[in-house]
C-alpha cells in the first residue's frame, strides 16, 4: 500500500531511522478556532477580550502563528485583583470537603478533555502528559481536604500571583498547591504556558471551582510585578529564568509583598557518570535526556576517567544518524555558534551526529569534550542540543565538581554501587539527587532549588508551607516603596547622641563582640554607646561593619559542614548545655535585660526562664523532626529529608531581647546551621551579655558569631555576602525593601519584618510557645532533597 514502509524490522533495526511524525492538533485547533484564535484573559470565571489592547502572537515549533493573545492594561489589572479578592472570600468560607470536592471532579475533567490539554501543550512547546497533570490533581485534592486536620493553627495567603515561564507542570505545582491551601490566584503565564493555562482555567471552571478563584491574564514581563504592587494582593511566586526573576524581585521590592522564585529554567545539573555504572543504561539515560527539544534544565555530563573512552564510543555509536533537533527560537542557534566556537579554542572535541546546517532553526545533537569546569560551556551551557563533558579521578572529585556549580537543582548519578549512590547523593548540595535514573518528579516529594536555584520550595508536604502562615503570625504589612539609593544603603552607620557632661570614666565597661568565637573590638577600632531607656550610657560596644562579618562567615563555613554531620542526637546535648549554661548566669542575665529595657525584675526573671525553656524545647527537637519515605506511584523508592541551609544571617528584633535571640539561634543551630547575628541597635546588652554564655557552653567556636553595630550597615554586608545563604531580618522598612531588591543576585531566602508595622499590629509573640510558630521556625531553617533510588 502506498505510503507503508517495505523495510524489514531487521532492517529497520540497523539503520534506527526516526519513523514519520504522526502529530495530529486537531482538537486543539478546533478549540482554537471556537475563541476565533484570537484569546483575551479569563477572569471572574469567564473569558473577556478588551479591545484597544496590545496583542502578541503565539507560535508553534515551525514558528508558524497558531493564535494571539492581548496584553493587559492597568484596568485589567485591577479587575482581575478585584475578582481573585472576592473569589478568596469565596473559597475560603467553603469547608476543606467542598474545596478537595471540586480539585477531585477537576482530575476527571482533565481525564475528558486529555486529548485537547495534550495537543495545546505540543503546539506551545511546552509538553506535559495530562496524566501527569490528573496526578496533581488529585494528590492536592487530598490535601485540601486534610489541611484542618493536619494544619489547623495554619490560614492562607489571600491572593496569590503565580508567574511561570516553564512547563505547565512546574506551573500547575504551584497553582495547584495554593488552591488546595484556600488561597485565590492569578495566573501571568509564559510564552510557552499561555494556551494550557487558558483551557485550564476554563476546565477548572467544569469542575466547579467559583468564579475568581482562578485567574489567568496574559501580558509583558512586568505584568507579575505591577498584579503584585496591588494592595490587594499578598504573596508572589515565580518560576522561569534568572534574568526575569531579578526584573521581577527589583520592581516589587519595597511593596510589602513576600516573594519566592522558582529559577530552574537557569539552572544547570550534573549528569554524573561513575565506574561502577552500568555504561550502557548511563549512555541511554544521556541520549534522553540531552537532546530533548524542550529541557526542564540544562545538563553537564561528568564520567569518571577510567570509563571515559568507553563512555565517548557509546556516545559515539548511539549519536550516529540522529537527525537535527529544532531550536526553541532561530536566535539560539547563534548562541549555539558562538559557544561551540569558543569551546573549540579552549580545546574542545566534538561529536556531532551530523554536519550543522549551515542556517535556520536546526542543530545537530552535540557533545563538546575535554572541557575545564571554568570554561563558559561548562558553568552556562548554551540551549539547544549541546551537551559539555568534563572528567574526574575519583568519586569524591565527582561529586566535588557536582557541587562546583552556583545553581543547586538537581543530580542525575549513576553507578551499580549501592554505598556510593547514597553518600554520593548525601553529599551533593542539590534539591534533587536521581540515582540510575532522571527527570522522575512526583507531586509527592518535595522540588527544593538551592543557591542560586531557587529560594522556596514546591511539591510535597512542604511545598504547601509557601501559600501559608501561621495564624498567630502577623501577615507581611502592604506599603509603598521608599526612595533608597541601593548603592548607598548602610554605607553611613547610625551613631547614638552623646549626652553634654558625659564623663567616659562613668562607663561601667567595653563589651566586644563574638567573632570567629573570639572576643573581639570592631575591625575598623570604632565604637559606639549603648544607651538606657533614660538616655544614659550604660556601656561601649564595637561598631562592626563589613570586615568583622566577613571574618565571622568565614569562620562559619569552616565550622558549620563538621557541625551538620554531627549527629542530631550531639547537637541536642550541645544545646542544652547552652541552656544549662544560661540557667546558671540567670541573674546576670535579668539584670542586662532590665538595665537595657527598663521592664521590671520580674518580668526580666520571667524572660530569662523562658529563653532556658525554648532552649531546651529545641534541643529536644533536634532529634525529632526527620523527613519521610513517601510512597510515589512509580516503582522504586523515593526519600525526603532535610538538611541545613549553611550560614545564615539573623537581624535581631528590640522585642525580648533575649527570648528573641535564643528562638532564632536554636532553631538555627539545631538543624546543623552556622549563625551569624546583628543584636538590636536599640537593646545590645543581653546579646553582649550572652555570649559569656555561649563561651561556657559546647556549642563549637565559630559556629555563632554576634557581632554589633550600625543595623543598616552590618544588613548590606551580609546582602552581599555570597556564602549567606538566607537571612532573618528584623527592622526597618528601608531595610526590607533593600533586603528584597539586593538578595535576588546572589539568591537568598528572606524572612522579613518591619518592627515599625508589627509594633502597630501586635507582632510576633515570642512568649508564645505555639506549635505553628514552631514549626515555622523550622521550616525556615532547612531546605528539602529528595532522593530517588529506581527499583529493578
């Protein structure tokens, strides 16, 4: 018959030739052509298409135009807030049934409509298996249904912005998540997600979810950020590029809304190849990897030495024949060009299946060996389907050069040896470690980017935290931003006034600060006066600045990997030898807080024994909050466990000057972190005090450093700092807002709050021993990995 191929299957085995695609959008199109290829936004539960919009064209992989979408104007931004706003009111007025109830019938409409969110997601090069896609649903309808069991002392955001230039399912992992938690949302897709996202949000509508609870508009870059500087809205997220997510962070910062930024589309994984793997199921697992059109990360692909010609002649044999692979965009081919070009100076090999063409949007599968893990190739792979390959000697190089990267995303290892697939994925500072396998993902387990990854967490228990606080917890105070010069910002450190007739012979004594576990002055030689509630000066303290935290994190980062491999059962007895060591120094302790603060003895007393008790809360902690082994629907086994984020900076607030800096210091240090802390420029004297106490305790030198100064001043330095890898703040608004401009490049968590606003609001109780506050302060002090191990 015509059209059937007369090849023989023994022939057809030689030659491997690709088959004929058989790619059909039909259904696709058809829904395409009922809105007329022509799509506006859907909001309040409909679609609407203003006119007098700027329209912007979507193409599929033949960069042929399938339809246009509209770009929204300040006006669609307001009714699509006002709409989330009185769809959140809505939502969270509905009992956890009837919100798992709609999530439940949303999987069994996608299971009726799969054909036309499959075809959308092909044309838009974005694919996602609708299977995948039921799978969320229905793992975050159980969730919705259990959040007032399981988290009942826990309430929603409000209205959330979710910004995605990924996949649809990296998209609906957080969409989904914030749903199920009783939050409303609005959707600002990618070029590549705008279609899904549109019959999603109609499908979801089928499902019965009320109208304003999910909304997608479509728009420019900056759309997120001017949704996000709505007052009604109260928290963005972000999953896509490092470039946009720094425009976003930049323009937000300073509007009083918590941020999170998912940048895997940046970042780049290590394909790590031992000698103990079985070569060719490795080679295999490259070849799927690699050359994929669409790639949710880039790759470097690292073999050992001893397997690296073996390896090199499989890739060799495998790769001969593929056809070209279609760029994203005609413009990466000449990213494509110049890289390989520069990596052929630098001594680069190639091997190519085939001749580049010499124009269009065509390139062929490449792998560019005998690179340094400095070269440009290696540390920012180009897109497209190019591959850098690095060698190693041994196992502990190889997982040394997967930690050389800034981004923190994911591993791919393989080897046949069970011992060094764990201690291998143990030691690689990722979110995700895949052991003889790759891009298995499931809602179940958490998807944690570090460094310069990402800054939250998605998927799994943990994920849900993100679209929530604790009802206790004062919510992130709305404002407008301040005109900072962000160069400038704590450049001038604050002094306090001295008083006329002050004699220097009056102060009872100097205290210095804790650096690098030493007492020590300031770097610069200057200090400044620590003043009473009257205006009197009790005491000197050093004013530190950029040099002492610079001395203190190094220290930091040469104590925190020995204290993170101690057992937790060590660091609980360390820390309740800082409690025992408090409990003796318990009157000193009063008398600091009630010369610095003015409160009674009593009250003193009473804050004094309450810092003993959460010290000692804390250590009893350390050996109980362990992650879990949940039971994915793929064979093999899957693991979640938290780890420490590394050195952290930690503003101190004026309240409970003592309780406050004993919360944060425990919850940090039992989970394995080095801390480096700024005491409250108003209220020095019970840190100063403390660390008599630490230095008669077994927590190691080093570990903590407390060091004292201008807040502004010793904020900047810290921002700046590339190892800090998260930090506490506690004060102005200036300083939040500098704290969320600065902190995207380098990436850091941030947990931030304006004294000003909480002081107005009643802020955080840090007598209250609640269990939500609790585990809120743990949350903060770890990030997630998830270890998958396939079965045979």
């Amino acid at each position: 018959m015509a059209g059937i191929s007369t090849k023989t299957v023994h022939e057809i085995f030689q030659t491997m030739d690709y088959g004929s695609s058989t790619t059909n959008t039909a259904t696709a199109q058809s829904w395409l052509e009922k809105h007329s290829r022509s799509l506006g936004f859907f909001v309040d539960g409909k679609f609407s298409r203003p006119a007098d919009r700027q329209t912007q064209d979507v193409t599929d992989s033949k960069a042929a135009v399938v339809c246009s979408t509209v770009c929204a104007k300040d006006e669609d931004v307001v009714a699509a807030v006002s709409s989330a706003d009185q769809g959140f009111k809505t939502w969270r007025e509905l009992s956890c049934y009837q919100r798992a109830k709609v999530l439940l019938k949303l999987a069994s409409v996608l299971q009726r409509h799969s054909q036309c969110v499959s075809e959308l997601c092909e044309l838009s090069q974005s694919s996602t298996s609708p299977t995948v896609l039921i799978r969320l649903a229905q793992y975050y309808a159980s969730w919705a249904q259990l959040r007032d069991t399981l988290m009942p002392e826990w309430t929603p955001h409000g209205v959330v912005v979710v910004s995605d230039d990924c996949t649809v399912y990296f998209l609906m992992l957080k969409v989904l998540p914030a749903l199920s938690m009783g939050n409303a949302v609005i959707v600002v897709p990618g070029k590549t997600t705008t279609l899904p996202a549109l019959l999603l949000a109609q499908l979801f509508m089928e499902a019965g979810i009320p109208a304003g609870v999910l909304n997608v508009v479509t728009g420019s870059e900056a759309l997120a950020a001017k949704l996000a500087q709505n007052p009604q809205v109260n928290y963005l997220t972000y999953c896509g590029c490092k470039q946009t997510g720094e425009a976003v962070a930049k323009a937000v910062a300073g509007w009083g809304v918590p941020m999170s930024f998912s940048l895997s589309q940046s970042s780049v994984c290590p394909f790590i190849i031992f000698d103990s793997a079985d070569l060719d199921s490795a080679v295999d697992g490259v070849i799927e990897l690699a050359f994929k059109k669409k790639r949710d990360f880039q790759w470097v692909l690292c073999v050992q030495e001893s397997v690296l010609d073996s390896v090199v002649a499989r890739l060799k044999l495998r790769m001969a024949g593929m056809k070209c692979v279609s760029l994203i965009t005609e413009t990466d081919r000449n990213l494509i060009d110049v890289v390989v070009q520069e990596a052929q100076q630098e001594g680069a090999t190639l091997i190519q299946s085939c001749p580049p063409p010499t124009t269009g949007g065509l390139y062929p599968p490449t792998v560019l060996c005998g690179l340094a893990p400095s070269c440009k190739s290696v540390i920012s792979p180009p897109p497209g389907p190019v591959l850098p390959l690095i060698s190693f000697r041994s196992s502990a190089e190889g997982v040394a050069l997967g930690n050389h990267s800034p981004y923190g995303q994911a591993a791919s290892i393989w080897t046949e040896d069970l011992t060094l697939a764990l201690e291998s994925a143990k030691s690689l500072c990722l979110g995700t470690v895949w052991v003889n396998c790759h891009s298995v993902m499931d809602p179940a387990l958490p998807i944690c980017g570090r460094r310069e990854s990402g800054n939250c967490t998605d998927g799994g228990r943990e994920g849900l935290y993100q679209f929530l606080r604790p009802s206790l917890s004062p919510s992130f105070p709305r404002s407008s931003p301040s005109s900072i010069n962000y160069a400038a910002f704590g450049s001038v450190a604050s002094n306090f006034m001295i008083p006329e007739g002050f004699d220097p012979s009056s102060v009872p004594r100097f205290y210095p600060q804790l650096v690098s576990g030493q007492l020590r002055k300031a770097d610069s030689g200057c200090s400044r006066s620590v003043l009473a509630p009257g205006g009197a000066v009790l005491a000197h303290c050093p004013d530190g600045g950029r040099k002492d935290v610079r001395n203190a994190v190094e220290a930091a980062t040469k104590v925190q990997p020995g204290w993170m491999k101690k057992s937790p059962a060590t660091r609980s007895q360390s820390i309740y030898s800082l409690a025992d060591s408090l409990d003796k120094r318990r009157l000193d302790m009063a008398v600091s807080i009630q010369t610095q603060t003015g409160i009674s003895f009593e009250e003193a007393e009473k804050e004094v024994e309450l810092s003993i008790s959460r010290l000692s809360d804390w250590a009893a902690r350390c050996d109980k909050e362990q992650g879990g082994t949940p039971f994915p629907p793929q064979s093999g086994s899957a693991l979640s466990t938290p780890e420490a984020l590394g050195v952290l900076g930690v503003i101190l607030p004026s309240s409970k000057p003592l309780l406050s800096l004993v919360s944060l210091l425990a919850a940090a240090v039992s989970m394995g972190n080095a801390v480096v802390m700024v005491p409250s420029e108003k209220y020095p004297l019970p840190a100063l005090e403390f660390i008599q106490v630490l230095q008669a305790s077994d927590i190691p030198a080093g570990l903590v450093s407390i060091i004292t100064g201008g807040r502004d001043q010793l904020t900047h330095a810290l921002a700046n700092h590339s190892v800090i890898q998260s930090i506490w703040y506690w004060g102005s608004k200036e300083g939040c807002q500098f704290l969320q401009y600065s902190c995207i490049s380098p990436l850091k968590r941030l947990w931030l709050h304006c004294e000003e606003e909480e002081e107005k609001e009643a802020g955080r109780n840090w007598s209250s021993s609640n269990p939500s506050l609790q585990e809120e302060l743990w949350r903060k002090a770890v990030v997630w990995k998830s270890i998958w191990i396939p079965s045979a």
